[in-house]
C-alpha cells in the first residue's frame, strides 16, 4: 500500500521522468496492491504531469486497488487534468467497478477550530467529546476501485 497526495506522485513522476527513471518508478506503483491518491483537485496539473497521472491510473486500471479522494465533482476535473478527452478517459477507468463514497457535513478542520474557540458558558475542548476522526473526508467524494 502507498499512499501519495496527488501532486506529489506527479512531482514525482515528473522527476523520474527527467532522470530517466521513470520505468523503474513505474514498476515499483505496479508492485502495489492498494494506491491511494489524496486531494485530487487542489492544483491544476501541467499538461505532462496531467499525462503522466493517467498512465499511472491506467496501468493500475483492473491489476491494482485504487483509491482516490476529492471535494471535485467530476465535471469539474477537467480543470485539473486539462483535458475533456484526457478526463474523460481517466472517470472512465476509475469509475468502472468501482465504489462511489460521498460524504457531507462541516470540515472535522473546521469544527475542530472552532472549539477552541472559547466562549462563555461552552465548556471548553478538553471538556468535550472528541471530534470526528482525523482521516474523516471533508464533504466530498471518494472513488475506490479493487483489482478485478
């Protein structure tokens, strides 16, 4: 399992590709049986790191789990991966026989800031139940796909 946020696996993948390593980075995310990608959708990729992205989803495509989170509803990845024919052709190997998970509710971040804020008459955050897990996702979508 490895977990990566996506543009981190494109800074490196961006990298292994301008040392000439990019084969052996590619073979080492085939070995994997799970690959999470987190926080799809916060920066725009550049065209290549865009490119280079799908092949890793495209290899992992029915020979490896996959993980991918995100608050972007899908007809808004195109902003991150540039492309409709590129976007269009990664949904289509994330989403099928895949899992769909959206949540909804208030940021555990933000809540979480916001009792400790204290104010008169709220116990303060010692005093409280503990909030919601620290890997709960914030509003937003998740796509899992296991290996077929």
């Amino acid at each position: 399992m490895r977990f990566f946020r996506v543009t981190e696996l494109v800074t490196l993948l961006i990298e292994a590709r301008d040392e000439r390593t990019l084969l052996s980075l590619r073979a080492r995310l085939g070995k994997l049986d799970l690959l999470v990608l987190d926080e799809l959708g916060y920066v725009p990729a550049s065209k290549v790191g865009a490119e280079l992205l799908f092949d890793v989803i495209s290899t992992a495509y029915e020979r490896t789990s996959l993980m991918v989170t995100t608050n972007l509803p899908f007809d808004h990845w195109t902003e991150v991966l540039g492309s409709e024919r590129l976007t269009g052709a990664t949904l289509d190997r994330l989403t099928h026989r895949c899992q769909i998970i959206e949540t909804k509710g208030e940021s555990y971040r933000l809540r979480d800031a916001k009792s400790r804020v204290r104010r008169p008459g709220v116990p303060g955050p010692k005093e409280r139940a503990p909030a919601a897990h620290p890997g709960a996702m914030e509003g937003g979508r998740m796509a899992a796909q296991a290996r077929a």
